[in-house]
C-alpha cells in the first residue's frame, strides 16, 4: 500500500475471522490513532473500552438483533462511548471519526474490522425495538456508568472473508457537485 487514497480502497468491512489473536500492538497502534483524531473544541468526548476476553466479545453478539454476528468469530473488540456533557450536538461525530481511525488503522495493519452501532439500536420483539437496549447490554457488560453514550463496538480479527478493494472507477461521482448542487 503507497497512499493514503490506496488504504480507502483496501479498507472493507469484514465480519468474519480467523482465531488468531490480533496483537496487543497492533490493537495500542490503532488506540493510539484514534486518541489522534479530532474533536469539537478539542473536548475529546470519547472512552474506548478493548476487550480480547472470549467470552466478553461472544457475548456481544446478544446486544442486538441485527448485524452483531461478526461477534461471532472477532477476536477483540474496542467499544466507544462518549459523554455527551462535554458536547451536547457533536458526541456522535466525534465518536464516528475516532472510529474511523480505527477502521483504516485495522485495514493498515492487514487487521479486519467492523463497525457495530449501538446507539438506539436494541432487541426487536413482535417488530418493535428496544431502542436502548444494545446501550444497556454494552453498558452492563463493562461497567459503563451512566450518562456516557454507547456509540458503538468495532469487532476486530484477522480476516477470514476476501472482499474487493473499492474500485476508483465505480465510485459514486454523482454525488459530487462542483460549486452548485
Ligand atoms: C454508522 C455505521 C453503522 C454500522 N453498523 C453496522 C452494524 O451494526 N452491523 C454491521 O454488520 N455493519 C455495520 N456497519 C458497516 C456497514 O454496513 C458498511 O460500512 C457498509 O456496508 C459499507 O461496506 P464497507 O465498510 O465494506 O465499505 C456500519 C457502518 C457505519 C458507518
């Protein structure tokens, strides 16, 4: 990988990994890059939480219903939750770019990653959600004290799924508007 434009390219979700343990390190060097990122004000709202424990990442898979199953197999997972006192409207920007930090720092070090939102996202019964209930579950597993918001968990391993680079040439250029809408 040369550049910055090539790591966007390689960086995919994976949701499927092997049992090999992903290195402290590698894990420290991701922490340390999103302790790099920005923030509104500089109020650096966010908590990050590592887990390589087994059962603490399988049991993650139980904090939703939906789109937790990479839990299934991740070999750690880093939790974000913020304090929205330190910044009322934008917590959950500042929780997504330190994420994103994470993604491409995962993706650089050959290291798969996936974004599992937490925030109001929960248990689904009879087709209604508890939309605290992956926060609660998160929050209890953790020891998260209350008043902090539980972004998100980003299950990590090595992969065990190919998934294709992005390709420059089929990128939404549409979506680009040059001085006008
Ligand atoms: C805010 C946000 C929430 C997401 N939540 C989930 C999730 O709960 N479960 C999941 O499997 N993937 C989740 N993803 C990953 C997206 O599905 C994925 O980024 C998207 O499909 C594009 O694929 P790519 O990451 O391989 O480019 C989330 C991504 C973002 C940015």
């Amino acid at each position: 990988m040369e550049n910055f434009e090539q790591l966007c390219q390689k960086r995919r979700s994976i949701r499927k990994y092997k049992s090999t343990p992903v290195e402290q390190e590698k894990i420290e060097y991701m922490l340390r890059c999103a302790l790099m990122s920005p923030s509104a004000k500089r109020t650096c709202p966010w908590e990050f939480i590592v887990t390589r424990d087994e059962a603490k990442v399988r049991a993650l898979q139980a904090c939703k219903t939906y789109g937790s199953q990479m839990f299934d197999t991740a070999t750690a997972a880093i939790i974000i939750a913020l304090d929205p006192t330190l910044c009322h409207n934008t917590w959950m920007a500042d929780g997504a770019i330190a994420a994103e930090h994470i993604l491409l720092a995962a993706a650089e070090q050959g290291v798969g990653a996936c974004w599992c939102h937490i925030h109001e996202r929960g248990i689904e019964t009879d087709g209604a959600e508890d939309r605290e209930g992956a926060a609660r579950f998160v929050r209890e597993l953790f020891g998260i004290p209350e008043g902090y918001e539980v972004l998100c968990a980003i299950a990590l391993g090595y992969p065990d799924e190919e998934r294709k680079d992005y390709d420059p040439a089929k990128l939404k250029y549409e979506k680009i508007h040059n001085e006008k809408w």
